[in-house]
C-alpha cells in the first residue's frame, strides 16, 4: 500500500519574479501527528528550500505562525493535518497585510499601532527598585490577566473586517493590550492611551463583529475590552460636559 | 489623535440596545402572548387603562424613551452592518438609517403629546 500523502496549496509570491501571487500545490506525506508547519518545513527541506515562511518556537507562544488555513487565519504551529485529511490544506500570508514574500507579511504598520496605545505600566512617578514590590491582590491581577496571554501573532487583525475597510483603525490586540495596561492597578498612564484609544480610529472605528475574539489562539477577548473602553470612554465624554468635570 | 464625538451617537444606541435586549421582549411578551393566552388579568390592556398609561405624562416619557431608544438602536447597528458588508456611501446610508429612526421618532413624540 502507497503511503497517505496531502496536497498544500500554498501562496507564493517572489517580488523579483512573480508579478502576483500564485498559488502552487505541493504533495507532502501525510501524518496524523503533523501540523501546517510541519508540512511547510517538509517542503522546505525536502521540496523547494525557496518556501518563505515565519516561525519559531513551534508551541504556540511566540505569535511568529500566523497564516490563513483554508481561508481562516490560525497559527500554522497549532492547526493540525488530521483536522483537514483528506481534502486539500489552502495556506495563504494573512489577509489585511502587505506580502512581503510568499507566506511572510509586513507587520510594520501593526507594529506602529502598538507602540502607540504605549503597552506598558505607566507609573506616577519613578519607582526606585528599593520601594520594594508593588503588591497586587489576586483579584487586581484577574481584571486584567486574559489580555496578558496576548503573543501579538496578529490573527485578529486577519480576522477583523474593519481593518480591511479601514485601514487606519487601531485594530484589536493594541487595543486589547491599551485595556489592559489600563486595568492594572500598577498603572497611571490611561489618559495617555486615550489619545489613541478613544479616537475616531481607536475604539470607535470597532463595529463589534466579534471575529477578533473568535479566531484568537490564546483566548483573549478582544471584542470584550473594545466594547468596555467605549463605556469607558463614553462617560469620559459626558463627564467632560459637566461644570466640575475637566 | 482628537478625542472622538462619538460617545454620543453610541450612548444611544447602547441605551437603546438595552431596551431592545430587556425591555421590547418583556413587552412582546405582555402584548402578543400573557394578555390573549389569559395568563394576565383579562382587561390588563382595556382602553381605558392604556389611555391612563399614555396620558400619564411619565407613562408618555417612558414610552417615548422606549421607542425612540429602539429605532434608534436598530438604525445604527443597521448602519454598521452597512459598513461591514462594503456599503460605504456614508451619507446616504446615514441619512436614510437615522433619518427612518427620526421620523418614526418624531410620529411617535406627536402621536403621544396628542393624547
């Protein structure tokens, strides 16, 4: 008996050759244990060491794998073959971003947005290491932990219509993380993120279609903290209406 | 970036999609199936008690606030879904989806300071 072997489509777009991208099929051995990246590292290795493509750590922890699956975005590292056998396995760069060759993207643009929610505690003033810890009960850490497990692997972005439509909105994970710094007890620096967050191209441009959530390989909820900084925001801005609000 | 008026627009339609959520089903539920199953008292909807609920000027507010809250809900998730679908003639569909809210909401205001 012949061994089960799988056909991958897989996107390839080579900017010195190939005007568009096209897509070229690949017969690869079939085994239940593998996974997309598996598959794309046997080609590599064994097939057309011309394949592009990112990874790292294979375990789903360093967002490096993303990719589209049969037309859904998912970490390559944590889609399994067995879940597709026999049909074909269709592996496209993640839609909402520029190829920069074959499966691998240009991230700039979400890099920006990131940096500019200002991902990171934001104290009062400075906190020298003798002060000691700055204690958190369990319950502090709990309003905020689901949007620690973000690995930024941009899956949502890939997910989210509205970055299609509008290219400038902020986009899920920054303003999941921008939530997030900003529930933490730690943290002094919300009035800086709103200046993103609570523009016309943060929170607002989000028309709560949900699929950031939904394709999330760390289940965060995206969705979750956009809608929560629109109420947030909101009162922010009838507050601002009263005499004694500033 | 400058801070976004749009707290406004989507106050009321978070308002509004709590009405739509809690309060039109119950309502649904009083109007369409307790009253003719017989669950309620018979004459729970009787003429005259309905014309002391609207006559009553907080029993007008509140259905005003219901209404108006309502449409206006639907109009701006309709407006959105719009945008999501690649429909983005922005005044158009503005126009009509907020303006569609505005006059059922207008006939609705009239109709309740008529009474």
């Amino acid at each position: 008996m012949s061994e089960p072997v799988l056909e991958l489509e897989v996107l390839r777009y080579r900017p010195e050759t190939d005007q568009d991208p096209v897509f070229q099929t690949y017969t690869v051995p079939y085994n239940s244990d593998w996974v997309v990246l598996d598959a794309l590292t046997h080609i590599k290795d064994n097939i057309d060491r011309t394949l592009s493509f990112r990874w790292s750590c294979h375990m789903a922890v360093c967002g490096s794998c993303g990719v589209m699956i049969n037309g859904e975005p998912k970490l390559s590292c944590h889609t399994f073959l067995r879940d597709y056998y026999p049909g074909k396995v269709r592996v496209e760069p993640l839609t909402n971003f520029p190829i920069e060759r074959d499966l691998v993207t240009v991230a700039d643009d979400f890099m920006e947005k990131l940096a500019s929610v200002k991902p990171y505690v934001i104290t009062e003033e400075d906190r020298p290491v003798s002060a000691g810890e700055h204690l958190q009960s369990p319950a502090d850490l709990n309003s905020f932990k689901q949007y620690t497990m973000c690995i930024n692997c941009m899956l949502c972005y890939a997910a989210c219509p509205q970055m299609g439509l509008t290219p400038d909105f902020v986009g899920p994970a920054a303003l999941a993380l921008a939530h997030r710094y900003n529930l933490d007890t730690r943290d002094a620096g919300r009035e800086e993120r709103q200046e993103i967050a609570a523009s016309n191209e943060g929170v607002w441009d989000c028309t709560f279609v949900g699929a950031c959530s939904q394709v999330c390989p760390k289940a965060v909820d995206p969705a979750a903290a956009i809608q929560q900084t629109k109420i947030a925001s909101t009162v922010d801005w009838y507050k601002a209406l009263l005499p004694w609000g500033k | 970036m400058a801070k976004s008026n749009k707290p406004i627009v989507w106050s009321l339609f978070a308002g509004g999609g709590m009405i739509a959520a809690f309060v039109l089903p119950a309502m649904i539920f009083i109007t369409g199936l307790a009253v003719p199953m017989g669950l309620l008292l018979e004459n729970a909807l009787a003429y005259d008690r309905m014309l002391a609920l609207v006559g009553n000027p907080i029993g007008k507010l509140v259905l005003f606030g219901v209404i108006f809250l309502s449409l206006w809900h639907a109009a701006h998730r309709l407006r959105m879904t719009l945008h999501d679908l690649g429909i983005r003639s922005g005044r158009v569909a503005m126009l009509a989806c907020y303006g569609v809210a505005g006059l059922a909401s207008i006939a609705a205001a009239v109709v309740l300071l008529s009474i």
